[in-house]
C-alpha cells in the first residue's frame, strides 16, 4: 500500500511548512495515473499524522481526471480508459495534460490569537 509512503511525504511537506504552527488542514491533488486511493490515503495520513504538527488536520483532496491532447490536431479531452487515440483525427500520438499531479496544494494552520490588552 504505497499510500503510507505518500502521507508520510504529505506530512513532512506540511509540517515543513507550517512554521511550527498546529496544522489544520492539508489539501492535496491527486491525478488518475497516480493510482492512489483517496480513502486508503486518508487511513495513512491520520496514522502518520501522529505526534507531528498535523495530528488531527483534516486531509482534503481533489482527484484530477485525465485529460490528454491530440499532438497533430491539438484536440483535448478526458480519458477514463485506453486507447488513447484521437476522437477527432483518429491519431494515436498524444501526450498528458493532466492527471500526473500528486502535490500538497496548500495548507490551513492554526494563527496564535493576537493580544488585546
């Protein structure tokens, strides 16, 4: 289950950046090629997340389709299963737009409240 490589990674990025504030929540994007399963992550983050600046943050994710482009004809579109030819041209070169991605996008942390006195 490569998903508790991938929280632990998650979870250093985030406490990497979090400045030594508490962390509340961890937004990642994870692409269709990357095989990840999102309730599998989430399991490994809150396990990893343990004793860290993000024990108990809440892990968002978006899952980013795939899309590729057509190389002669520059169409776009969707793929939910091969073959990856062109609907247009019927051309089977083609390259991946999107659904590599697997990045923390951003994270929410918590702000020490200021003093009123």
């Amino acid at each position: 289950m490569h998903e508790f490589s991938i929280a632990s990674a998650v979870v250093a990025t985030a406490v990497r950046h979090a400045d030594g504030r508490r962390v509340v929540v961890v937004r990642v994007r994870l692409g269709a090629l990357r095989q990840v399963v999102p309730d599998a992550l989430a399991f490994a983050f809150e396990i990893v997340s343990r004793e860290t600046l993000c024990a108990g943050a809440r892990l968002e994710w978006e899952c980013v389709a795939l899309r590729v482009a057509c190389t002669p004809c520059a169409r776009t579109w969707e793929l939910e299963r091969p073959p990856f030819r062109c609907p247009g041209c019927g051309d089977g070169a083609v390259a991946v737009v999107s659904g590599e991605e697997l990045e923390v996008e951003s994270i929410e942390v918590e702000e020490e409240a200021a003093c009123t006195a």
